[in-house]
C-alpha cells in the first residue's frame, strides 16, 4: 500500500501539474470579441466571415485575394470596380491613355491624407508601385507585369509607362493598395504589417491572426463617412459553421454553399443574397494528350454532359449553364458566343466517326476549395459521359495538390477548373488560357495567342469583337468546355442592406443596417 | 510452473454464459452484417446510378427506393450496403495487418531483447509521437488519396499496443524453463518461437483485436469524413455523413443513416469484445500478466 | 534511477530527430509551394523565382541540415502564407487547444469519479447498466458526429449556445461537452473495474467486519489506490487528447494548434508544419517520459513496501 509520504508527493505532483496546465491555457489570451453581432437599436457593426485566413496585412507583399476583403476597407487603390463590374474612381478622380495605349495617367483627388496624418500624393503611389515591381517574387507583381516603369509627374499625376498597349490596365489598378511612403520606410515592412496604416475609410483595431481582424471606421476619412462604425472579419473555413454562425448570431453575414441556400432561406432571423459571381467553372482539356488530340472527341465531351441537369438539379437554380469561359459579369463577355446543345446522340455519333474504343480518359477535380460541390459534380459528369459510351478515370485530391498540377501543366486529361477574374475584366484569364505561358494552355495555337494578345490594343466595341472571335474559336476547337457560372451565395442578418459584389469579395462602404 | 503458466497467460474461458450486452451486440453487428450481404443480391441494387431529377427522395416515400436517394438521385440503401462493405473490409484489413505486424514485432523485441528491443522501442515511440491524421493528409498530398494508402499507413501505425503486450509475455516466457531447456539443449529459436512463444501469444492478440475493430472503424470513418480513403464514386460511411452534412437541416437522413450503421456496427462489436474481456479483464489491468 | 532516466532522456530525443525527419521528408515530397502563394495568371517562371527564393533549388542535404539547425535553435523560419515567425504561431495556438484539453480532461475525470462511487455506494445495478449503455453508445459514434448533432440540437434548433469560435464561456460548452463524454466514459470503465477490483480484497472485507462504514473504507482506502492506474492511463491520454481535439477545432472553428496544423498540411506551409510536428512531438515525449518515470518511482516503491 503506498505510503502517506508518496501519497503527498503524488498529490503534490498533480497539484503541480493541474496548475501549470491552468497557467498554460490562461495564457490563451481573453476570448476573442465576437460576441453579439448585431444588437441595439440600429446595429452599427458588421462580423462578417471569411473562407480562408488571409496573408499578411502589409499590401504591398499580400496579394491573395481573400486580403481585399480587409485592404478595401483600410487602404485607398486608384479606382474600384462596383458591385455590377464598372470601374469607378477611388483615389484617383480620373484617368487617361495615349493614343496607343502603352501610357496611362492618372488624376489623383486632392486634401487625402493617411490615418497618422502623411499626405498621401503621387510620391506614395509610386513608391506603392515601384516597390511591387522591385520584387518579381511577391503575390502582386503578376498584376503589374504589363508595367515598364511609374513616375510621380507631379504631387497629383502618376504616370504608367507599359511594355505593350493594353486598353484594360485601369482594372488591374483596382488590386493595388497604396501605403504612405514615408511610414512604411520608417516601419519597415515587418513592423507596418503588424501595425499597418492607411488612408481609407477604416483603421484596424485589432489584428489576431488566424481568428479575427478588427476595424473602426476613420473619422478622418477624406470621403464620405461610411454608416457601419466597426467591422470584424474572421476567417471560417467550415461551410457548416458559416451557416451556423448566421443562424444563431455570431456572424452577420457569410459565404455558403448552394445546398445550405434553402435552410437558410426558411428562417426568421437572416436572409439570402445571391448574385451571379464573376467566374466560370469548366473543364480544361489537354488536347496534345491521348485520344484527346482528335477534336471530335473533345466536341463529343462538350455534346454529352447536360449542363441544365447539373444547374437546375445539383446547384438548385444557383447557377447558370455557361457558353464561354467568361461570366456575363466580366468585360469582354458576348452573348454571340455560343456553344452546342446538349445531345448526347449526337455525342456518340462522333465517338463512333473518331473511332473511341473505349480508352480511359483521366479526369482530374479538387476534392474541396475553389468549387462548391465539385464532387458532386465530377461524378455527375462522369455519369454522363459514361453514358455515352467514354471512360473516365476519376482521379480526385486535395485542392493544393490540384492547383499544383495545374500550375505545372501536368494534366494527362481532363480536368475541372474555375477562373474568376478579380479585375472583372477578360485580359487576365485569357492570359492564362490562350497565351503560350498560360498554365491552362496545352493546345499552343497561334491563333489564339495572337487574338489575346490583340485585345489589350483596342478598345470598346471593337474589343469586344476580338473577344467573340477568340471565345467561338475556342469552343469551335474544343480547347475548353464551359459548364456553368455559379453564384455566390450568402447568408446573413434579417435587416442586412447590402449589395454584393460580383467578385466575392467584401466591401461595406456602402452598407448599412435598415 | 507450468500450471501457473497457463493459467496465468491464457484466457478463461470456462462457461459459455452469454452476458445481455453479448446479445444486444449481436443483434446490433449482425443487423449491419446482414445488410451488407443481402442488399446487394436485391433486383433494385444499383450503388451508382444517378438520377438528377430523383434527387434527395426522403426515405419511404418511393418504393423503388426504400431508404431515400442522395443529392445525385443514387439509391441509399444501395449505396449504405457498399460503404458497409468498404469501411468494414478496409477496418478488417487494418486490424489484421496491425495485429500481425505488432504481435511480431513484440515477440522478437520480447525474445532476443537487448538492442534490438531497444530499436523497436525507438520506433514504436516514434509511431506514436507522429500523429496519424497528418502523416495521412500529407501522404496523401503527394500520392493521391485512395483506399489502398489509408489502409497501408493506418495497418502500419496502430501495431504499439500489440506490440507492447506480446513483448512482455514473450520476454517472461522466454525465461521459463521449457523455453531455456530445449535452446541449451540445441534447439533452433525458430521451432522454440512457433511452438511455445506464439501459441501462448495469440489469443491475447486476439482480444486486442476485437476491441481494437471499433476503435479503428471510427479512426477509418474519420478519414474518410476528412476525404481520404476510398474515393468517389465508391461511397463510405464516413464520406457519406460529410456529404450528408450539408443537407442536415432539410434532409438530415443522408447524415443520420450512416451514423446509424457505425453506432450499429461499432457498438454492436464493443458489447460483443466485452463477453470476452470481462473473465480475462483483471489480468491485463496487471503489468505483464505475469505474477 | 537516474540510468533509466538517462536512457528515456535519449528515446525521447531520438524520437523526435525522427519525427522531424518524417516531416523533412513528407514535406519536400508534397511540393513546393511557390504556386500556392501566387495567383492564378503567375507565369511558371515567377513561381520558379518564388521557389528559389525561399531555398527551394539547394541540395536536399542542405535544407535537411537547415532544418536541424533550426531545431536547435528554435528557428523555423517564417510562415509563407502569414509572414510571421512559424514557432510563434503555433505557441499562440497551444494554449487554445490544451484549454479544451484541460477542462474535457478534469470535468471528465471528476464526473467518472462521481459516477464510480456513486455505482459503489449504492450497489446499484440499474445505475451501473444505465451509465454503461450511455457510455457504450457515445463510445459508438465518432466525435465529428457528435459534435455536429450538439450543434444541430443546441445552436440552430436552441439557439443557445455559439456554435463557433472561441467568443466567450458559452463557446467553450459544445467542444468541451463533445471531448468529456468521450473521455468521462473511459475514466469510468477504467475506475469502476479498480474499484471493483478492490472491493473483493481481503483488507475491505477486514476493515467492514471491524465495523467501519463502507462509505470510509471507500474514500480513505479504496478510492486512493483504485485512483493510481487511472491517473498513469489519464497522463498517457493527455498526450493523446491534445492531437484528438483536431477534429472538434475544426467543427467548431476553434482556434487550436490542431486546426492550424492541419491547414497548414494542407497549405504546403511547412515551417508552421515543422513547428508544429515538433511541438506535438515534445509535449508527446515529456509527458511520456515523465509517466515511465513516475510509474517506475510507484513501482519500486510498491516493490520495497
């Protein structure tokens, strides 16, 4: 039997340790202020969630597009895009090209000063942009590839010199924050991502990395004042826990799935806002690959999958059956492009005509991530094509391990992709479609190098025929097959007057609560 | 000597008495057994043929689909028949070659101790330093998920507690005269090994195993729940409820079904494993077994 | 002694070499990231210059020695995806997980010790079949399960509990709940047969002849030798119960060291998995070493006595 000396010790020792556990999980910190969302007479807080954990907070070196959900708030770009896809000016008040396009200059508002009282004038654009491009291995610099060089002409012009014309440049502008100079090299930019300072129309509060990222509104905000005084977005990975966040008051508005639309649809306490987004998912195909190479083939995949089966049953309506790989939102879109019918008839017409015996093809999706339901979807259109007599081997993985394999070129089929343009503008996914280094590229025809490097020269209505050339051209080849463009969807707080924009990200400048 | 020996290290097994719980988990693990063997010699079986417009049918409405149809019109009964099949053929599969793997393992670490026990113990430590779920994400990453990985690395993480046990019957055994005598004697270690270490050890390996199979078809179903192991199309109890989860609050049966076959399954095989721990229970509580 | 504490001493640290290894290993398989951190239209060219920049193109020996070096010094470098210091992270993100840790542990313990003696004193068997079948059917259910039926009853349905982040006590009620009933049925098992164990000993049945009440003999003799296996298996299950909580953080968005590891795996983030693994690691070893020598001090005392 043990002794009352070791019964002590073993006491002491678990008095010991059950302490040091305590001490340990105190140092956990107070808990997190999300507390009650919206309560009072007329809320004047939005927490809104996030679906993945932004980057750093200095814009410079943070590109991922999930951050500008934050930066829209804090920091001023050039222009913004509004919520149905127009430019429209922010920080500069307007803007002019030469006549070929390769020189941009823009007008900046007057009187605009940071939240720690900088001017902010053409130096800090410069400097924003100068040191973007210093760096070619940061998350912005893709945006600025077309930038030979920036200038402050004088404290309230900034002048663009491109490499090559490009009548879309304004948009990419809309991605890049501005910082005050002088700050950020004072602070450095470690320190400036911590303490981050800028010029727009909220200040951050509170910054806890991976949980919640608070903001107060500027009352020094050289615009106009905006109705919600606090905002805090927090990053929920999980579908279910947005939804229930919604539900029970602990988020006021959230990102969903299309399954979880009519749960929250039936309920008091929130409401449904869906727009249609600004991206098409569709099938990319490597047509140097197999039995891929021959085009009737590839036409056959694009005649046997039922694109309204997948919108109207799979999607529940929230979703509308695609034709090119632009959403109707983004500029360049033509309704005169268009592709087959569904008609699987015809589909096996042309199985026979190629000579198909039945080689498996692979047939590559992400298991979660970018495409809601996309399970779901890649085994309905395994069905269908399996129904017309092709053999798909489906292979899924995780969505890193899919976009790595995209990035790389490393497709051996087909494969389920979606593009999303942040500028809402066609110039960046044709790059990656059509262009030689486009990662999705795998035909290398000329051809439609050459028509997507011709629409960044004109402009207007004579773009937009460059567009349907090279949009009909491309389905006519099979090179991709537009499926559907989904909708974004979200649940959120019963009295909410917001208006969502096209590219899923948040900006509540102009929200309020009724 | 040798009659404490057999007392002490094989289980009792006297009287047949079968315990209530014995019974409940009968019924419980044979009604999912029996599912999964009927169900697919029905005319209607049919796991993988979609119907959009037949989607999300709540259960008994259609008789053609008895239990309901999952977002892409699929039969669910079907569908829970195969999963069982899988997520059950895959936890058999795992505590198999776990068993075989720790029990021998343990035995040679028992046997010729010194530094080869010393080696086992290092890996063993790691094994259960590393934690499984990440090893298998990660794995994962690099290999693309599928059945066949999940029950590689899973049948090759689980082995510690059987090995553990079998060491230390194997080390006290091997101190025993009738072990020490016939190897003096000229004997070779591998007659001695298959003749007196194994017999002695495998019933105890049996045991673990049985409570071992519930324990491994939650960590099975998690996984799957987490989208690895077996791959869509082919469904799995655990990929089944997460799939099903997003229809909870409109139709909650596409989660709650397969929940209802792993509570079956899983509590049915723990009542069972109890009607044969129970006599044995306070010998294992003991280090060793062996006093 | 102190040879058995040495040899522990270098298992553990052999250990972890190992698992950081592992991790060296799996991780370069899996890899590199340049892509993930750049957007979709980045030519193959800036997602090589990305990767070189982060010491992507050295020999592989070289990184693995990095590595090491950074162990020792508890340098991982810095997260790609957050841009902070990788140990940094993942010492924010511990005390989350062992606050669920510690309450699922000391709630669950005490209410098994409760529920125990309660099955003791009063003999009785309708008690104990209850608490048993309760206990063997949340056993049959996995914690994701579980959790998402709290959620479902308790959030939505009630709307009385948050059912996601860690905002105030209120929030720490449906993980910690989801964790004890797991863990409280285990201690009991474990207790009730102890304590069974106990009761056919010779010396209780002694102390009642002599005229003692059951419940004294109870809590002064029984229980605190009953309570001994319990706490060596508790220690043990603590290690385990923090890589156990990923699971609940990710159902319940808390924000713990399990949740940041698994998406940082999935991230390709590799100085925070790094971090990570070897923290897990550590905490895994200390607690074990500390157990192997607890248990040995009780048995050479037990041994001597």
């Amino acid at each position: 039997m043990p002794t009352s000396t070791f019964r002590r010790q073993m006491l002491s020792i678990g008095a010991l340790a059950a302490t040091g556990t305590l001490m340990l999980s105190g140092c956990a910190g107070g808990f997190d202020d999300g507390g009650d969302a919206a309560s009072g007479d007329t809320p004047t807080r939005i927490v809104a969630a996030i679906p993945t954990d932004p980057t750093s907070m200095d814009p410079i070196k943070s590109g991922a597009l999930v951050v500008l959900s934050v930066f829209f708030h804090t920091f001023d770009q050039l222009v913004t895009i509004t919520a149905d896809g127009e430019l429209a000016p922010k920080l500069a008040t307007e803007w002019t090209a030469n006549d070929d396009l390769t020189q941009w200059d823009f007008t900046l508002q007057e009187g605009v000063t940071a939240s720690n009282g900088e001017a902010i004038t053409a130096e800090d654009v410069a400097f924003s942009y100068q040191t973007i491009l210093a760096d070619p291995t940061g998350e912005n610099f893709a945006y600025l590839s077309s930038v030979a060089s920036v200038e402050a002409v004088d404290d309230l012009t900034v002048r663009f010199t491109l490499k090559s014309p490009f009548s879309a440049f304004p948009r990419n502008t809309s991605l890049i924050s501005i910082v005050p100079a002088d700050t950020y090299q004072e602070m450095g930019a470690d320190a400036f991502a911590q303490a981050p300072i800028g010029s727009g129309p909220y200040l951050f509060d509170k910054i806890q990395t991976g949980v919640s990222y608070d903001l107060v509104r500027n009352d020094g905000y050289w615009g106009d004042a905006p109705a919600i005084e606090s905002i805090s977005l927090q990053p929920v990975s999980s579908d279910e826990s947005r939804v229930n966040g919604v539900l029970s008051g602990s988020l006021d508005v959230a990102p969903i799935g299309p399954t979880q639309v009519e749960s929250v649809e039936g309920q008091d306490s929130a409401q449904v806002f869906s727009a249609l987004s600004n991206g098409v998912v569709f099938l990319g195909v490597n047509s140097t690959s197999g039995v891929l190479t021959d085009a009737r083939i590839r036409e056959a995949i694009g005649l046997a999958i039922d694109k309204e089966a997948i919108t109207e049953g799979l999607l529940s309506g929230l979703a509308e059956p695609a034709a090119t790989t632009l959403a109707p939102a983004v500029e360049g879109y033509s309704e005169d492009v268009t592709d087959p019918a569904y008609d699987p008839e015809r589909a096996r017409e042309l199985l026979a005509e190629a000579g198909y015996a039945g080689e498996p093809i692979p047939f590559d999706y992400a298991t979660d991530g970018r495409i809601p339901l996309s399970a779901d979807v890649a085994q309905t259109i395994q069905a269908s094509l399996e129904e017309v007599g092709i053999t798909i081997d489906l292979r899924g993985a995780d969505q890193q391990a899919h976009t790595l394999k995209v990035r790389g070129r490393e497709m051996e089929g087909i494969y389920l992709n979606t593009w999303a343009p942040s500028t809402v503008d066609g110039d960046l996914p044709l790059t990656d479609l059509y262009e030689p280094a486009g990662n999705n590229n795998y035909a290398q025809d000329p051809r439609t190098a050459e028509l997507a490097a011709e629409q960044r020269g004109v402009e207007g209505a004579s773009r937009l025929d460059v567009f349907a050339e090279l949009l009909s051209y491309s389905n006519e080849q099979g090179y991709y097959v537009p499926l559907y463009v989904p909708m974004n969807n979200y649940a959120a707080d019963a009295d909410l007057d917001w208006t969502p924009r096209a590219d899923g990200l948040f900006d509540f400048t102009q929200t309020s609560f009724k | 000597m040798t009659t404490s020996l057999t007392l002490a290290t094989a289980p009792v097994v006297q009287r047949w008495r079968p315990r209530p719980g014995a019974i409940v988990g009968a019924l419980m693990l044979g009604t999912v057994l029996l599912l999964t063997a009927l169900v697919p010699l029905l005319p209607g079986y049919d796991p993988m043929g979609q119907d959009l417009r037949a989607a999300l049918l709540p259960p008994f409405t259609d008789p053609a689909h008895p239990l309901g149809t999952d977002a892409l019109g699929r039969d669910l009964l079907s569908r829970l028949a195969l999963a069982s099949a899988v997520t059950l053929g895959m936890t058999v599969l795992i505590v198999i070659m776990n068993a075989v793997l720790g029990s021998l393992v343990g035995i040679l670490a028992g046997y010729y101790g010194g530094r080869l026990e010393a080696l086992i113990t290092l890996v063993s430590n790691v094994t259960l330093a590393m934690p499984v779920v990440l090893l298998l994400i990660a794995i994962c990453a690099v290999l693309r998920p599928s059945a066949g990985l999940t029950i590689l690395v899973l049948g090759c993480t689980w082995w510690v507690g059987y090995a553990r046990v079998t060491r230390n019957i194997a080390a006290a055994l091997r101190r025993q005269d009738f072990v020490v005598s016939p190897l003096t004697q000229g004997a070779d270690s591998v007659w001695v090994l298959t003749r007196h270490i194994v017999p002695n050890v495998w019933p105890h390996t049996l045991i673990i195993a049985a409570t071992d199979v519930a324990t491994i078809v939650l960590i099975t179903s998690s996984l799957e729940y987490l989208g690895l192991g077996v791959q869509p199309p082919v469904p799995s109890w655990g990929s089944m409820i997460f799939d099903g989860q997003r229809h909870l609050a409109g139709d909650p049966w596409l989660a709650l079904l397969p929940g209802l076959m792993l509570l079956l399954a899983v509590g049915g095989v723990q009542f069972l494993s109890q009607q044969f721990t129970a006599e044995t229970r306070g010998g294992l509580l003991r280090k060793g077994g062996m006093r | 002694m102190l040879l058995f504490i040495a040899r522990r001493l270098a298992l553990a640290v052999a250990t972890v070499l190992a698992v950081v290894t592992i991790a060296f290993v799996l991780g370069r398989a899996t890899g590199e990231p340049g892509a993930l951190l750049l957007p979709d239209n980045a030519t193959q060219a800036d997602v090589e210059a990305l990767n070189s920049a982060l010491g992507f193109d050295r020999p592989l020996l070289l990184q693995y020695l990095d590595t090491l070096a950074g162990l020792v010094t508890g340098d991982f470098g810095d997260s790609y995806r957050l841009r902070e210091s990788a140990l940094g992270l993942v010492l924010e993100r511990v005390p989350a997980t062992i606050e669920l840790a510690f309450w699922a542990f000391v709630i669950g313990l005490a209410l098994a010790v409760v529920a125990a003696l309660a099955i003791q004193l009063t003999g009785s068997r309708v008690l104990r079949a209850i608490v048993g079948w309760a206990g063997a059917l949340r056993q049959s259910v996995p914690d994701f399960f579980f959790a998402l039926l709290l959620v479902l009853a308790f959030s939505v349905l009630l709307g009385a509990l948050p059912s996601l982040g860690r905002t105030s006590y209120a929030s720490l009620v449906l993980p910690v709940v989801t964790l004890v009933t797991g863990q409280f049925v285990m201690y009991l098992r474990l207790l009730d047969a102890a304590l069974s164990e106990q009761a056919g000993q010779d010396f209780v049945r002694t102390a009642i002849a002599q005229g003692q009440r059951r419940s004294t003999v109870l809590f002064t003799r029984m229980l605190p030798n009953a309570i001994v296996p319990v706490l060596g298996m508790a220690g043990l299950n603590l290690g385990g119960l923090l890589g156990g909580t990923v699971v609940v953080e990710v159902v319940f968005a808390w924000p713990g060291l399990g949740k940041l590891l698994t998406d940082a795996v999935s991230q390709r983030d590799f100085p925070i998995v790094q971090a990570g693994l070897v923290f897990v690691a550590l905490a895994f070893v200390i607690v074990n070493t500390a157990v192997d020598v607890l248990v040995r001090r009780i048995d050479t005392r037990t041994a001597a006595a």
